[in-house]
C-alpha cells in the first residue's frame, strides 16, 4: 500500500507526526551515562521491515564481543509501515510502568516472577538430574530456556523461553524506563 493510502486509511496526520519526531530528536542524548566497563554483557537490537512483515533481530555479547545469545522473528504486522515514522507504529505504552507487551526478549536482562518457572514445572518442562562428584549430592535441573524449531522459526533461549510462557497464558512485557547500551563503532544509548 502506498503512503498516500495509509494515510487515508488510518486517518494518519503525517504533518504532527513530523513534528512530534523533530521535537523528540531534540531531546535525544548521544552520550555516556553508564560505566560500560562493569558491563559483562551488551545487547544490541535491530528491526526492519519488509512489505507488511518486521523481522527483528537480537543479539547477546559477552565483554570480549563473543556472541553468546540471538534470535530473530520475522512476523506479519497489524500496524502500518510509513517509511520515515517508526516510533508510530509501535504498541501502546503505559506511560505509568513504561511497559508495553510483546512477543519475544531476550534474556540478557529479564525479571520473570517465580510463578512463571512452577507454571512450567507443572505443565511438564523437560528435567534431568546430575550427580555432583564435589559435594556427592544429586542435583534436579529443569530445561526452562530450551532452544528448538518452533513452527518452521528457530528459538533461542530467550525466545524459546517466551514462548513456553506465553502458551501457558503469561504476558511478556518490555519495560522502556530501563537504559541499555549498545557498543560498536561507537557507544549508542537509547531512552525510549
């Protein structure tokens, strides 16, 4: 669909959308507020859209830059896609909590309360036990981050892990209010 059809369809006001983003790129900051260096890892994101499907992507470093963790989802979208305007195509935001809800994160930074876990204990998770030769004690592990093709997508950890919630009727939400970084060429920091 064209711009010009978006915009009729959705009643979008491209004049105040243009607006908002100039006011808010005059209160973007560009520069170091955190210590990267007591950082064990560093996370870096990236989405990108393709007719009327995102593909998003996720990767997880360790502080040698060696890539532990990523994932990636490439899904159907149910907002429109005008080039030039991305941040008024997201979720709603609760501007009290700065959550919105989503499908998949990564678990490079994730609070997940001790419910979800005997959730998924109950529902059957896959187990092992091991035997620890050290302390001569067995020990129960529960395989909650598994990593497997679901529906043609491969899962990491992560987004395996969201997944499982989801299907036994968890939400996944985002908190916008918490700063990360990014490092390449150069450090990136966001606020949303």
């Amino acid at each position: 669909m064209e711009k010009e059809e978006l915009v009729k369809k959705y009643g979008i006001n491209l004049q105040k959308l243009e607006e908002e983003q100039v006011k808010l790129a005059k209160q973007l900051e560009i520069k170091d507020k955190i210590d990267f260096t007591i950082a064990d890892k560093f996370g870096a994101f990236f989405n990108t859209f393709i007719k009327n499907k995102i593909l998003s992507c996720a990767i997880i470093c360790d502080k040698d830059y060696e890539i532990i963790d990523r994932a990636y989802a490439f899904e159907k979208v149910s907002f429109p896609y005008i080039a030039g305007f991305r941040a008024y195509r997201e979720k709603w935001c609760d501007p009290k909590t700065k959550e919105v809800e989503v499908r998949h994160i990564p678990t490079g930074f994730m609070m997940i309360d001790q419910k979800v876990f005997q959730k998924m204990i109950l529902a059957g998770v896959p187990e092992y036990s091991e035997y620890n030769d050290v302390d001569g004690l067995e020990y129960q592990y529960f395989d909650f981050f598994q990593t497997k093709v679901r529906m043609g997508k491969y899962e990491s950890e992560g987004w395996g892990f969201c997944s499982l919630a989801r299907e036994l009727g968890f939400k996944i939400y985002l908190n916008t209010g918490i700063v990360n970084g990014h490092i390449g060429n150069y450090l990136y920091e966001a606020k949303l």
